[in-house]
C-alpha cells in the first residue's frame, strides 16, 4: 500500500497501448459523427418537406392574387 501523499506504482504506458486506446476513442468519434450525420440528414429532409408546402402554398396565393387583380 502507497504511503500517504506518494502515489502507486503505475507501469508506463507502451506506445502500442496507448495507440490502442487512441484507436479506440477514434473509431468512438466517429460513431458519434455517423449519428450526428443521420440527424442532419433527416433534418433536411424535414426542411425539404417544409420548404415545398410552402412554395406549393405561396404558389396558390399568388394564384388568387392575381385572379382577383383581373376582376
């Protein structure tokens, strides 16, 4: 047992073990990228949907505008 204000032994990390765990937090990252992605991706679609009930609808009132301009 360590004394007091002294820390343990701690064996130093080998190269290959700390790049193991830097692969690790890499492909973790990248995960979190993936599905960060798949949001975005669903998010525009939504956006896209929006946008061309919106045009579809300014389309339909311009159209009325303009019949009741003629009249």
């Amino acid at each position: 047992m360590p004394q007091p204000g002294t820390q343990p032994d701690i064996e130093p990390e080998t190269p290959s073990e700390r790049l193991r765990r830097a692969l690790l937090k890499l492909e973790a990252a990248q995960a979190e990228q993936r599905a960060a992605l798949v949001v975005w991706k669903d998010a525009l679609a939504s956006l896209r949907t929006s946008v061309s009930g919106l045009h579809a609808n300014l389309s339909v009132y311009q159209a009325r505008l303009s019949q009741i301009r003629q009249s």
